[in-house]
C-alpha cells in the first residue's frame, strides 16, 4: 500500500533515500525540516518525527520511524505526529516499523541515535530563530540510568530528589558533579561520565572541572564538602529512597485482541499463540504489559490503521498504563524479533538473495540458453588473518588424542572430531586460533571429547587464544582459508564412531582412498577450496557445482551449467590432489553417458541453485546476562566498539557466524563457560531468526580480539587494552590521564612463556609460502620432495616464515608425530599445574554437592564456577570421583572437564 505522490506531505520529498537520520519537528499544523546541526536537541514543547534509514548492500532498505512527544507538547501537535508516522510510511511503500516515543521513556533504539543521551530543553522549536531560549544558564540536577544508553531526566534541585539507587550530575557554573549511588552499577556510572563529558563540551565549551563523589563518603574530600553545600550541607539520605526510573518486571501474561473497524478490542482467547491468527485484512493489539505491539495487515487502510492505533492509545489510557509502556506499530511482513518471540513456531519468510545469486547466475543462465556473454564480475572473498601460517590437527579418539601427521591433515572424515591449532602473526604479535571440528556422522561423546581437549590444548598455550567450534557442512571460509586445500570423506576412524556403527549393525563405509567415491567440489580461489565426499547417488548433484566420481577403474569429472570459470579451475587442482595419476572423462551437464548414470545408480531429480549464506552486513550485538542459571539476551541497537564493557559478555550475531565476546571483568571466567553460552545462545535462538544449533561460533576475550572480528566496528586500537573498569577508563579519559596499554591478566587462565609451553604443544611445523605463492603444479603422489601449494611442513619457509615460525621437529621424530618424550612432557605439565592448582583450593569454604552442580534449585553464590568441585568436602569428593583431590588434580585436564562434565560439575 502507498500514497500517490499528490497525496504526500511535500516535506517526505526525497525521504528515505539516503542512509541516517532524518528529523522533521510540528510547527504550527505542518512539518518542518529539522537543520542536522540541530539533531538531539528536542524542545519539551513539541512533537517531531524522526526516520532512520539503512540502505543496505542487498534487498530493500530498512526504515524506523519514531515520533516524539513531548512532555508539553500538544494533543493537537502529537495527533498530528502520529498521522504524519503513518503518511510517511505509507509514501515509503508501508515498509518501516513505527515507535511512539514519549519523553523521558524512550526506547533503547531510539536513545542510541543520539549517543551518547539527549537531554531535551524547555520551551518551544522555533524554525526562524534556529534555536530557541537555552542560553540562560541554570544549575541543573540531572539523574541518569542505563549501561549502553542512557536515559537522562531533568529532577528538582533538592537534597530529597538524591537516592541510593541512581547517578546524578550537578551541573553548576564552573565545576559539574557526578554522584554516584552506592546500588548504582559499574556501567551506570561510567555511562553517566559520558553525560558529563557531553554536558562539558556543549554547555561549558570544554572549560570547567570535574569532581565524583561517592555515596556515604562525606568527609575528608574539599569536592565533597563543596558538592554538599549546593543543598545546604550534609545530610544523610534515607534508605528507601524511591528510584526516578521504573524497572521493568517480568512480563506476566501476553494477550492478543482483535481491533475492529470501530476501534473496539475484541480478545482472543489462547495460551498460545500462530502466526496464522493474524489476517492480512485486520489489525491486532498485542499486549506484553511493558510493552504494546498494533500489528496492521497488509491489506488494511490508512484509516483502518489511524483508528487502530488510537484504540491502542485509548487502551493505554483507560488501563492507567506507566508512561513507560513502549507503543510500537509494526506492519505485516516486517514484524521484529521481539513480536516474534511472542509466537509459537513463527514461519521464517527467506528473502530473495537476488543480488548475490545474480552475480554468480545470470551469466550462466544467458549462457544456457544460446547466448554468448560474458560473465559477470564475481565477488572475491578474501581471507581476514595472515594465511602464511603454521597449522596442526589432532584427531580425537575417546580418551586419546593424536597427533594427525602433516601429510594426512588435509584429509578429514566425517565420523571424527578433530582439534585444530593454528598459529600466525597478527596485530605484531604470534596469535593462536583454535578450531573444534564436529564431523556430521561423529557421535555425541566424541563432540563432548573434543571441546574438552581443545580446552587442554589452549590451557596449555601462552596468551589468550582465539576458540571456536564448527559442524561440518557449515564451516566458515575462514576455516576453509587456513586449510587452503581439504578433503572431507565419509566415514570414521575413532572408536567411537566404529562402536556406534557396530550397535546399530551399519556397515563401515569409511573410505580408504582406493574405493569408489563421489565428490562435490567447491570453493572460491585456489587458497579456499574443498572436496567433499557425498552420498554416489545422482540426487547428490546440483547444477551449480562441478563433481568427481571415481567408479571402479573410470574417473569423471561432471561439469554443472550453472557452475563458474572458477570453479572449473578448482576442479583440475582438486583432481591433481586427491590423486595426480587420474586420467578423467569430462562431462558437462545435459551430455552424461549411461554408465555415468549407471555408476551413480540411475538418474533422478536434482537441485539446481546453491544454498547461499546469510548476511554479515547487517550484525546484532546483544548483551548477554546469566543470574542463577536463567539466560536472557538484550539487543545494543546502533553498536560501537564503546559497547563493548569489559564488565559485560556480548554476542555478536552475524547469522551465518556467531562471537562471544567476554570481558576482562565479567563474571564468565572461562572460555569452557563461554562455550556453553554459545550453544546455549544458538538453541535459544533469542532473535527468533532461526538460527541453527550448527551455526559456527567463536569465543574471543577482551584484549585479544581478532582481525576476523574487529572488522565489524570502527576499530581503535589505543581502546583495546586499558586497566581498570569501565568507569575509571571513562575517568581517566575524562581527566586526561594518560592510559595503559596493557591489559590485566585475566586470573583465571594458564599464560605460558614459549620456554614454559609443554614442548609437545608448541609449534613444530614451518610456514608455507601464503598467498603470495605460484599456481598449484601438479603433484606427484609419493614424491618426497613435492611442492604443493599448501604443504606448510617440510618444504623451505620464506625468510618471514622462518623469523615468525621458528621452532622446528626434534631430531630424530619425523614431523606430526607426536614422541614419548613429548607426551612425558605434556603430562608433566599438567601434572605441576595440577598440583599448584589443588595447593590454592586448600582454604575453600565447603558446600555440599546438591548446591553446587550447574543445575540447582538452591546454588551457591559467589563462587569460581570453574572450580566446582574444589567446594566439596573430601569425603564427598571420593564419594563422587572416587579418587581423593590429590589424585583427581594430576589427572590431565581434559580427563579432569570430562569427569566433572559427568556429575554436572562442569
């Protein structure tokens, strides 16, 4: 639905276009264009309409429209807003979501156009003056709330407006006071010194000092006396003080009414609500107490919508509702996250990938069809760290874990998790990535095995490296970048895998490279390329691929219509990989001989387009908060590289990837927990976006955050390692001081020198040539001195290479293999941690089992939750482990994770 342009406000001309904020204010009955020098200053006695565009890379751009009232301002002039809302949306192809923004209880979205707060003026805009009468300087009382944005309210200057629970700014002529409340958070007080720092350049041009005070501190201190004697001097502040803002409780009880052509609320009785509930023809009324939803069809009309959305506002009334009560008008197709949330199974709409499918189709397709173009240009990707790098796998087998030998790491099966290290020098320093990789066909127990050997592994190296976990067949290009070239087969190799196969008397279909076998070939360059063994059937072939089918002593390579140039030069190197001796029949979709079909069991119906990944474009930051084993996530709208607290865990949602961000001063104090709220982020799926369980997710720790991820921000390097928390850093900067650039350990992990490192997990591989090398040649099998491309091992590093990888095989093992000496080292490593470790538990206060597994109905506070089982007693501990803590602490670390994972201690 739309407006004709005749029927459109002259002031939306042109709206919505370009990317940001556009801002009109009502001005005697019309709309007038706010100048943007004039965006964030709002005058209490007006009413105005704010849109926010993002044009984004592919599909239809996204728009917000907000209209503010306020708290002066007019039932005429906020009438007029809300109509203007709709008339906008309308001219924008009713494809915008609308909030109603009241001042002093704006949205969290809303504030953060505005970082770092708004703080609305008294009196009327005048369009003529450009500004109206703010240049009386007063002293004001300012009371402050939040920890990403922060909502600021003018209070009466009064000893009695303090209280325990609130920051406060006092802003005077020459000196602005910060007063913390003793109940105030970290993130509250260093968001309020963003306040005060704002307050500092705008009202005193940057010239006027600074002071803080601390509830309960009222001598000793000349700021204090002085901060004091603006109410008279001191007195103390009740108990009880009442809070100027309203915490949000737990929503209750969600009801959904059927708004009627009257604007009657008519309510529909459920315990749970469809999507197939809401007609394209009505308008609803979604009440979740703290907020109400108007969800308008996309065949209504405009004054279907206008008397919907003052039946909302009647509503409110009527109900007595708190001013905080959020109003948002959401029309179909374009619900948010949170009104999905609200909605059992809401069926996920797949948008038209029409940019991306096009870039890399629309050639091929002319092609097809008998005509001769030229392909589209197609969309590089590049890798996001140094691919120069040294890369090991081990191969995990219950208990075991084996060193995967650097001829073989290349080749991994589907049945088996593997732990993957790989070292490369970033940001002037050796950084470490560490993959878990989940075979699709491995079984539960080894997928539990890896993550904690892959904790091992990292505890046993220096710094704070980079963890992720990936499922096969949903890997990142990034993974695929530091393999360069790989092969995924079928089957397993662990005990595990075989044992699962024999319980369920399924044949071992493992393959031994000299079996038949039937490839998908895919990737990007000939640094990202992969073969991948797929079931030999001919449903397993999609036209926008290229294949190899090894059938007894015939070779093919199947060729699809709608696959690249690229991928036909990914095929031949792949070929010359898997085996240089094949001597390949090629053979194009349309023109397959019958023993093709034969070797692939008769031909049926395939797929033709490939399945693209989400977009990276557009990433969410949610503040994640984990109190008594509850999990709740709240979305950081308009995010910056700021938002990131170092009090604070965060997700990075990226769709198709997903980050945990953890904070030197969080409570999280492990990346083993930090992989737990990853999967538990990604079954919860708190976006409602359909996230899959497999999405690939990384765990990055203040301080150390990766190329791969900082790429997502307007990155300041001087920002990244910085002492203290968050309100002394704002502090600092305030003051002028200068800043660390060093970060504090973080207490609770293992940092290793090189000489400390157990030998057996250093790095013993050299770097290969990186990209900077020539194109593949083709391999000999069993040659010893063959050059591939993405050999990293034995052949000759470049003079970079070698200064960055250093450290070479021991004389007399061959290289990948792990020897006695290296796992007598490993353990003794772990041996000496442990029993350093059992050493620090011996004063630990003790709490009974049932108090301290992960799931509890009484827990204990205050606890290292790495450390659960330190707490108990030691005859409750042998009752348990069966072993005394002694004993239990020599073990090596996995087999420690893996038997406390067992009693729900982990």
């Amino acid at each position: 639905m739309s407006l004709y342009a005749k029927d459109t406000d002259q002031a939306f001309q042109g709206a919505g276009t370009k990317p940001g904020l556009e801002i009109w204010c009502v001005e005697n009955l019309q709309l007038v264009a706010v100048p943007k020098t004039s965006y964030g200053k709002f005058y209490s006695g007006n009413s105005y309409l704010i849109l926010h565009t993002i044009i984004r890379k592919s599909g239809p751009p996204l728009h917000d429209i907000h209209y503010w009232l306020g708290n002066d301002t007019n039932k005429v002039d906020s009438d007029l807003a809300s109509d203007k809302a709709l008339e906008l949306d309308a001219a924008l192809g009713s494809c915008s979501v609308q909030y109603r923004e009241l001042q002093g209880q704006e949205t969290e979205k809303f504030l953060s156009y505005f970082k770092p707060c708004i703080i609305p003026i008294e009196g009327v805009y005048s369009s003529q003056k450009g500004h109206s009468n703010e240049d009386t300087y007063e002293v004001r009382l300012l009371t402050c709330k939040g920890d990403h944005v922060v909502h600021v309210k003018e209070v009466p200057f009064s000893r009695s407006s303090l209280n325990h629970n609130d920051v406060f700014v006092l802003d005077t002529a020459s000196k602005i006071f910060l007063f913390s409340g003793c109940n105030s958070s970290t993130q509250e007080r260093a968001k309020a010194l963003e306040v005060v720092q704002y307050i500092k350049d705008t009202k005193h041009s940057g010239n006027c000092e600074v002071a803080t005070i601390e509830d309960g501190k009222f001598v000793g201190d000349s700021e204090v006396g002085e901060f004091w004697s603006f109410f008279g001097g001191y007195a103390p502040i009740p108990r009880e003080s009442p809070s100027f803002f309203q915490d949000q409780s737990d929503i209750q009880s969600v009801k959904l009414f059927w708004i009627t052509y009257q604007g009657k609320l008519s309510q529909i009785e459920s315990d749970s609500f469809a999507r197939e509930v809401l007609e394209a023809d009505k308008c609803y009324m979604l009440d979740c107490e703290a907020e109400i939803f108007v969800w308008m069809g996309r065949l209504t009309s405009v004054t279907e919508r206008k008397t919907s959305i003052s039946a909302a506002e009647d509503f409110l009334r009527n109900q007595g509702r708190s001013a905080g009560t959020h109003l948002s008008l959401i029309t179909e197709g374009l619900e948010t996250s949170k009104f999905r949330s609200y909605f059992a199974n809401w069926p996920l709409k797949v948008e038209p990938r029409l940019f991306e499918e096009g870039r890399e189709k629309v050639a091929a397709i002319f092609k097809q069809n008998g005509y001769e173009v030229k392909e589209l240009p197609e969309e590089d990707i590049e890798p996001l760290i140094d691919c120069r790098g040294t890369l090991k796998v081990w191969r995990v087998d219950g208990d075991e874990l084996s060193l995967v030998p650097i001829s073989e790491q290349r080749k991994l099966f589907s049945g088996d998790c593997y732990v993957v290290q790989y070292t490369y020098s970033g940001n002037g320093r050796e950084e470490n990535l560490f993959y878990a990789w989940l075979g699709c066909e491995s079984t539960l127990e080894d997928r539990r095995d890896v993550i904690s050997h892959m904790n091992s592994v990292v505890d046993s190296t220096r710094g704070d490296p980079v963890m992720a976990q990936v499922v096969q067949d949903k890997e990142p290009d990034q993974f695929f970048f530091i393999f360069q070239m790989l092969i995924i087969y079928k089957g397993g190799k662990s005990a595990g895998y075989r044992k699962f196969l024999a319980e369920k008397g399924i044949d071992d279909k493992t393959n031994n490279e000299s079996e038949d076998a039937f490839f998908r070939i895919q990737g990007t360059s000939p640094d990202n390329m992969q073969a991948i063994q797929v079931d030999q059937v001919s449903s397993s072939l999609n036209s926008s691929y290229c294949y190899i089918l090894n059938s007894g002593t015939t070779v093919f390579t199947w060729i699809g219509n709608l696959s690249l140039t690229r991928d036909h030069d990914i095929l031949h190197r792949m070929l010359e990989f898997i085996n240089p001796t094949w001597q390949p029949i090629s053979v194009r979709e349309g023109s397959e001989p019958d023993i093709f079909w034969t070797a692939l069991g008769g031909k049926t119906e395939y797929a033709k387009g490939k399945e693209m990944k989400g977009h990276v474009e557009d990433p969410r930051l949610l503040l994640l908060n984990i109190t008594e084993g509850d999990f709740k996530a709240k979305e950081i709208f308009n995010f910056t590289q700021d938002d990131l607290t170092t009090e604070d865990v965060l997700a990075l949602d990226c769709h198709n990837e997903l980050y945990i961000w953890i904070g030197c001063h969080s409570k999280v104090k492990s990346k083993q927990q930090a992989l737990m709220l990853g999967q538990k982020f990604l079954e919860t799926d708190v976006l409602a976006e359909g996230l899959s369980v497999d999405t690939p997710f990384y765990v990055v720790t203040e301080g150390k955050e990766p190329t791969f991820f900082t790429r997502f921000f307007e990155w300041d390097f001087s920002k990244q390692n910085m002492h203290g928390n968050s309100f002394e850093r704002k502090l600092a900067k305030l003051k002028g001081k200068p800043q660390s650039v060093e970060a504090p350990l973080r207490t609770s992990r293992k940092s290793y020198s090189r000489e400390s490192t157990p030998n057996g997990l250093r790095s013993r591989s050299v770097s290969s040539n990186g990209r900077g090398r020539s194109p593949s040649p083709a391999p000999n099998g069993s040659s010893s001195n063959w050059k591939s491309p993405v050999s990293r091992s034995q052949s000759t590093s470049t003079p970079t290479a070698r200064k960055l990888f250093s450290e070479s095989p021991r004389s007399g093992s061959s290289p990948g293999s792990p020897t006695e000496d290296t796992r007598s080292s490993i353990e003794n490593s772990y041996s000496q941690a442990n029993e350093t470790e059992a050493e620090n538990n011996i004063n630990l206060i003790i709490y009974p089992y049932e108090r301290l597994k992960v799931v509890s109905s009484d827990p204990v506070p205050g606890i290292d939750v790495t450390k659960r089982e330190a707490y108990l007693s030691d005859e409750e501990f042998v009752a348990k482990f069966g072993m005394t803590k002694g004993n239990f602490y020599k073990l090596p670390k996995w087999k420690q994770n893996k038997l406390k994972m067992s009693l729900n201690l982990f």
